[in-house]
C-alpha cells in the first residue's frame, strides 16, 4: 500500500509544477496514470531474509494505455521517481529507440526536476557498442616501431585488408579527439559520420574487453558510463539495450531487475523487439572464415598459457564444424527452395526486364515447416550443434587460461592483453554459431509451440548462406527473464488495446500468465467528435482487385485535396508500389506539392512539408507505415489524413509463416486472432495523426471498402476515436 509519506509527496511536486509553470492545467487523466503508477509499485513483494524469492503473480505490474496528450512521461517519471527514492529501488525507463532516450534525458526529466522541486538524478545507458574502447583505439593506430617494442605484431584480425587514407585518417582523428577529451568516446556525440565497418574495429565488445586488466580502464567510456548508473536514481534504456541485458542474465549493464521499477513507453514495440533479441542467426562465409583462422589464434594462446592440449582441442572441434559446414555446402546447393534458376514462365514474364526478375528472386529461403528437421537431415543437425557446443566450451577454457596467465605473468602482459582483445572476436563469433545450432537443433516438446529454423540464400557479389532460428512468441522469455523478477513495471503507450480489449498485448508479452497485472485506458483529453471528421466515401473498388484499387485511390485523392487550400494532407499507403503508382497518376498540378517518402531523408522533407504550409501553400506528404506512428504534425500541418487501404501485414517472414500455421494447427485462425488486431493497433495510430492538440481540426478518410463490407470492418471502426461521421 502507498504510506502517507508518499501520498503526500507526489501531490506536493505536481502541485508544484502548476506552481512553477504558467498555464499548466492538470489533467484528470494524468491524475490518473500517477495514481495507477504509484499503486502498482506499492505492491512490490520484498524477498524476506535468508528466504526464497517472492512469488509474483503480476501484482505489481500496470499495463497503462494513455492516448496523446495525457502526458504520460510526466506522471510515470514522478510517480516512479518517488516511489523508487522511497522504496530504495531503480527507476529503469525504457524507450523505442535512442531518440526517445534523448529526448527524455535532455527535455522530459529536466523539466521534471526544475518545475517539481523532485530532487532526481538520472543518467542515459547505452550498450557497448555505442563506445569507444581506447585499447583497441590506441592499438590500431600507434606506430609499427612501438607495436614492435611491445613483441607482436599490428592486429591483422582488426585490419582484414589495408586500411584506406580516410581511415587511418578519421580513426587519428578519434584518437586525438579523446586523447585531448573534446570526444568522450560516446560514437553520438561525434560530430561526423562514422563508417559502421570501421567502428566495429574499435568500439567496446565484452568478450574482446580485458575489464579491470586493461592498461585504459579508468578512461574507459562504458565504464565511466557504467559507474555513473549506479549513482543515479534513473536510468534511460531503450528495449534493445534492455532485452539485451535481460537475456545474459539480468543486471549485466542495467540494475538487477530485482532491484528495478520499470516504466516501460512505447511498449506496443517490446514482443517483436524481445523476438529479435532471442533469435539467432550466423553468416556461412563468415562461420567458415572464423574456424579456419582460429588455430592462429589458439596456437598464440598455447604458446603465452600451459594449455596446448586445451588449444589443441578447440582446433579439432573447429575443424570438425569445417567439415560439418561444407557438408552443408553440398545440401544447400541442391535444395529447390534455394534455387536462384527461374522457370521457364518466369524466364518468359521478366525476359524483358531484368531487374523485376532479381527484385523478386531475391534472397530465397528454405523454412523448415513446423519447425521440424528433415529427416535426411538430422544427424548432420545433431553433428554440427555438437561440434559447436565442443568448441565453444573449448573457447570458453582457453579465454580462462588467458585470464590466469595475465594474473601469473606480468613480463608478458602486453602481449597477453593483445591476444586477448583479438581472441574476443573469435568468442563472440563461436558463441553466434552454438547459438543458432542449439536452437536448430533443438525438439520442443510435444503440443508446446514450435521454433521457427529457416535458411536464406544471400545473393550479393559473395555468394552466402545465413543460417535462422528463433521462437515463435517472445512471451515466454519476457514473462520468466524480466516480469517474474522486476520488482514492478509499467507498460505505456497510446496503443495498447487491439479491438477494444488488451488481450493481444498481454498474449504478446507473457502477462496473460501473471493473473494480478492491473490493465487501464485512460480517456483521452481531445473533444474529438468537435475536433475531427471520419469519411468513408463509397469506393468500390476492393484492395483485393490491387489495380481497380489504385485507380479508384488516383482518382479519389483530387476531390478530397485541394490544390489552393494552404493545408498539410498526410496520405498513408500500405505498399510502395501502390504509392508510386498512385503519385505518377495526379494531375500535373499536384506534383508541385508532392513529398514522397524516400524521395527525401525525412527530416528535409518534414522541414519542406513545414515550409510549404506556413508559406501558405498546400503541401502534401505521401507515405508508409512508418509516417503512420510517430509523426507529429499539430496545427494546420495536418488537417487531413487519407488511408489508402487498412493496415493488413501479410504473414511473409518464417516466424509469422510458422507461426500462422500452429494456430492452424491447434484450431485457431490466425487471421482473425493475429492479423485483424494488430490492424487495428495500425490503424489507431494511422488515425492519431490528425489530433494532436486540443486546438487541432481536420478530417480522416479512409478509401478501403473493407471497413463497411466485412464483419472486422465494424470491429476496427468501434475502435477509432468518436469523430463525427459523415457521408
């Protein structure tokens, strides 16, 4: 339960923000949100001393749906804020993506902290890989007479071929810019572009970091960053980084999730996020190119440790994951599925046009239906998955024997120390391919959901094939790794509910499964039904018939747009081709206001679309699903918005292919259970362009038949704001 304590104090800090700020009105549902937050935290279960782990059955966790303009970040920042300082937790929140963490950390919290008087210290996490490791830095670019007083030679592994000029180049550069500390080894904050192969060379990895050995640990970014998170009372993630942390273990890089409120925003995106973190994957060409240059490094490791028979071992077990990958070779060049030769009808449909017929042949991929190995396949299955456990476990000892050998030998110490960073690639490649071979390799058990295990032929100027597994459904994980062991969480975004209901998002994330989590939808503080319009104008062409469909599109937009009126239209399609088609069929007078997402990086065409609009011109914006979620245009930047055609995703990856086919299986209809709700998610967002203040108007169209003719039409139209209908 909340004590008065903190009762208490978060109405004092929001009373102070109206205090602290001219014309701030609280919001009923703000209110609300605070009060969900709080209570939710107040639940947590503590561990009693020298007792077991608390059951948690969700009963401090809140899913918390809060349309635009609640101000959620407000009230899950003071409500989390103050109920971690009281009950000596973390506050970890989690965004989308960097540029939400940013703008929490450089606007939200701030704010926050000057306006309320709540006295809270915050700090932004990265993951490695967005710093710079000084070590590898300074290796690569110090000269060869002083590579050569140390006794080894320049890290050939780093450079796999000459590095260019502007390399060597941008890389001193870097090198002077931290040195002088005018670049704080942050890869954001540098003000040029770096090139992703060249900073791959020289950012922070965990298996190549030598942690409290390195010579540069007390200059070292990620660790100052590091060190800084256990200062603070909050920490600003992303789900990357978070699921990241939460699949090695929990507490790797952010606070133990024992120790941890989590307000998680954006969370719509967290079960596909969570999916791509728990899959796995590995490259042919570049498994092949690790194992045959490992004995290099491991016959460098026997000769600096005792361990030549360990070095011995890893080498055998790499050559026999050789000789199972070029096994491989020889099946996957006679799988039809992986076959890059048309038919004789394709050859004649595209023999007049090559690049169709590349476009569409692109990357081939054999899946494995239901997941299950084919039978003349699975001793090599078996074979190659236990060739990849043997050497792992067999680069697993000799990164041990390097680690005693530079606690037993000091003289050595460089030496070991540049051995170590360049084995780390050669343990992150190992650990890839084990990965992807155990989830292979692997048998649910019977009537449990399947994995899905595909392979993708590569077509580029190197031929290669990628090896593919990954769960179905991310539940499982998030609800064991993360729910049962948080000591609370809030869930956040203006989309959660699907169909009037949070069944799928709780389906998604594993929640269903802890019965006590708290759901709310807090209402939304626009007057919709005064502010906005639906139209659905009687097109009667279906999106099934694609041409008739875009014809009818090419033909409506000019009633609905007009060319003198200084407005922005957002029109939103579901294919590029649908979009290109329709733009090459407006009359001439249109083109001239036209801004086609691609044509333009989007910042400069939003700056154009901007300008247009306060030059008092029409401006139109022609977009895809990703316009469709994010995209702020309040005022008169967008007083209409134009859906071409509901936001269906055909199943046409191997995780939904595989996973429409088990609820198939088991009586389902994927359509309906999967298909249909995350539409409807689409489209609340699609839609929740248009209002975007209490003082924007404007009118939303959609011109798909659908929503009138079929029964799901009806369920994703109850489910738009109340805009008054017309027509």
């Amino acid at each position: 339960m909340l004590t008065d304590l903190e009762k208490n104090a978060i109405r004092d800090h929001y009373q102070n923000i109206g205090k602290n700020l001219p014309g701030f009105r609280p919001r009923a549902s703000q209110r609300e949100m605070i009060a969900a937050v709080a209570n939710a935290f107040s639940r947590t279960l503590s561990r009693e001393e020298g007792g077991d782990a608390p059951k948690r059955e969700g009963e401090s966790i809140a899913v918390i749906e809060g349309p635009t303009g609640v101000g959620k970040s407000l009230a899950y920042l003071l409500a989390g804020g103050i109920m971690a300082q009281t009950r000596g937790k973390k506050l970890v929140v989690s965004s989308a993506t960097v540029a939400l963490q940013e703008q929490l950390v450089d606007r939200d919290l701030p704010f926050l902290v000057e306006k309320s008087g709540l006295e809270l210290t915050f700090a932004i996490a990265k993951g490695r890989g967005r710093y710079l490791c000084p070590y590898k830095l300074y290796q690569l670019t110090q000269g060869n007479a002083q590579q050569n007083l140390l006794g080894f030679e320049a890290p050939a592994v780093l450079w796999d071929s000459k590095p260019k000029p502007d390399e060597m180049r941008q890389m001193r550069e870097l090198a002077d810019g931290f040195a002088n500390r005018s670049f704080n080894g942050d890869r954001d904050t540098w003000p040029e572009k770096i090139d992703d192969a060249l900073w791959f060379k020289i950012t922070n990895d965990r298996h190549g970091c030598l942690k409290a050995a390195c010579p540069n640990r007390a200059e070292c970014p990620f660790y100052l960053a590091r060190d800084t998170l256990e200062t603070v009372d909050v920490v600003v993630a992303n789900h990357d980084l978070l699921l990241a942390d939460i699949s090695m273990g929990g507490g790797v890089i952010l606070p133990a999730p024992e120790n941890s409120f989590y307000c998680i925003d954006e969370a719509h995106h967290l079960p596909k996020k969570a999916l791509s973190q728990f899959a796995a994957e590995h490259s042919w060409n570049t498994a092949v190119w690790t194992l045959e240059k490992l004995p290099q490094i491991t016959a460098k490791i026997a000769a600096v440790t005792d361990k030549a028979e360990t070095a011995n071992l890893a080498d055998e077990a790499a050559s026999s994951l050789l000789d199972s990958l070029h096994e491989w070779q020889f099946h996957l060049a006679e799988e039809p599925s992986l076959d890059l030769r048309p038919s004789e009808n394709e050859r004649s449909e595209f023999r007049q046009n090559d690049s169709d017929f590349n476009r569409k042949h692109s990357d081939p991929v054999w899946l494995w239906q239901d997941g299950k190995i084919p039978e003349d396949l699975e001793l090599l299955v078996q074979n190659t998955a236990v060739a990849a456990r043997s050497l792992l476990k067999h680069v697993y000892s000799l990164n041990e024997a390097l680690s005693a050998a530079r606690r037993e030998k000091d003289q050595d110490g460089a030496l070991i120390d540049r051995i170590s960073s360049e084995f780390g690639l050669f343990t992150a490649r190992t650990e890839q391919i084990s990965a992807v071979w155990d989830l292979l390799s692997a048998v649910p058990p019977e009537g449990s959901e399947p994995l899905a295990k595909w392979i993708t032929r590569r077509i580029d100027d190197k031929n290669d094939y990628i090896f593919n597994a990954s769960p179905i459904s991310s539940a499982s994980h998030l609800a064991n790794s993360l729910w049962r062991r948080a000591a609370g969480a809030v869930l956040t975004s203006a989309t959660l509910q699907s169909l009037g209901s949070f069944n799928l998002i709780l389906r998604q994330t594993g929640l269903v499964w802890l019965p006590e989590t708290a759901t709310l939808a807090l209402k939304s503080p626009f007057d919709f039904e005064k502010q906005g319009e639906l139209y659905i104008p009687p097109v009667h062409a279906s999106p099934k018939d694609p041409a008739a469909h875009t014809a009818a599109v090419a033909e409506w937009l000019p009633k609905l747009i007009s060319p003198q009126e200084a407005i922005g239209t957002l029109v939103l399609f579901s294919s590029r081709k649908q979009m290109q088609e329709v733009a090459l069929r407006l009359p001439d007078d249109y083109l001239p206001l036209l801004l086609i997402q691609g044509d333009l990086p989007k910042a400069a065409l939003l700056q154009k679309h901007h300008q247009a609009v306060a030059e008092g011109r029409a401006s139109i914006i022609f977009g895809l699903d990703s316009f469709a979620e994010g995209l702020d245009l309040p005022g008169e930047a967008c007083v209409q918005v134009i859906i071409a055609k509901l936001p269906f995703s055909m199943p046409d990856n191997p995780i939904e292919k595989t996973q429409n086919r088990w609820i198939e299986q088991r009586g389902g209809n994927p359509f309906i259970e999967i298909t249909v709700p995350e539409a409807g998610i689409k489209l609340v967002q699609a839609v929740g362009r248009l209002i975007r203040t209490e003082t924007d108007y404007g009118r939303v169209t959609i011109l798909d038949n659908r929503v009138k003719t079929q029964r799901y039409g009806q369920q994703l139209l109850a489910c738009l704001p109340p805009f008054k209908r017309i027509g």
